[in-house]
C-alpha cells in the first residue's frame, strides 16, 4: 500500500508510512456491525 500511495503522489516509498489496527469488540465495528476508515496527511511546502 506504501509503495502504491508513494507512485501516485510521485515520492519515495521511505517517506510513506502505513499503520493499521483492529477494533476487536469495541462498538459496531468491533462486533462486524459497521465499518470505518481514517486517513491523515501532512503536508509540507518546501521552497
């Protein structure tokens, strides 16, 4: 997944980092009830 978000954005793969985790029986989506995803970026202009 890195190395795909790396290629689209047009960077090294090494600047990327990817984490994952699970809600194991922790509200809806912990018990398969429901489903969510979270992104987050940051940004930097270099000049």
């Amino acid at each position: 997944m890195a190395a795909r978000l790396a290629e689209t954005l047009g960077i090294d793969a090494r600047r990327v980092g990817v984490k994952a985790t699970t809600a194991e029986r922790l509200d809806a989506v912990g018990r398969r009830e429901g489903a969510v995803a979270q992104a987050v970026a940051t940004l930097v202009r270099r000049a």
